[in-house]
C-alpha cells in the first residue's frame, strides 16, 4: 500500500500554509517545526524537520520549505 501524499499549500493570506494528507485537513502550519509536528501526529513517528523538508512524500505549493510568511 502506497503511502498518502502530503501537500502543503502556498502560504496563506493571514499567514501559515494548509497541510493535507490524502484528503484529511491536518490544520495550518506556520513552521517548519508545526509541519513536523503535525506529520508526527499523523503517524510518521520519528521524522525530524530534515526528514520532512527532503522528503519525496511531500508536495510543496509555493515554495518549499524554506518559504513560511511572517506572521504579526
């Protein structure tokens, strides 16, 4: 079984970025740190913030994971 596509939507308006996995909403990043953390709740227990920014399980709109807007 393969394992589900994660999308992290371009950086929202009001800031963060929507994390999907398949088609479950995970919530709204505004970190790479939230990402991981978010992924590791998921049930990819043991990933780190390197694993998930090289990851190919990934699909990154907008930018990649070095792109999180400034919040206020």
């Amino acid at each position: 079984m393969a394992e589900p596509k994660v999308i992290v939507s371009p950086p929202l308006p009001k800031g963060g970025r929507q994390v999907l996995v398949g088609d479950e909403v995970l919530g709204t990043a505004y970190s790479l740190h939230e990402l991981t953390v978010y992924l590791q709740r998921a049930g990819l227990e043991g990933v780190d913030e390197l694993d998930v920014a090289m990851s190919p399980l990934i699909e990154w709109h907008g930018g990649g994971p070095e792109v999180w807007p400034a919040t206020e």
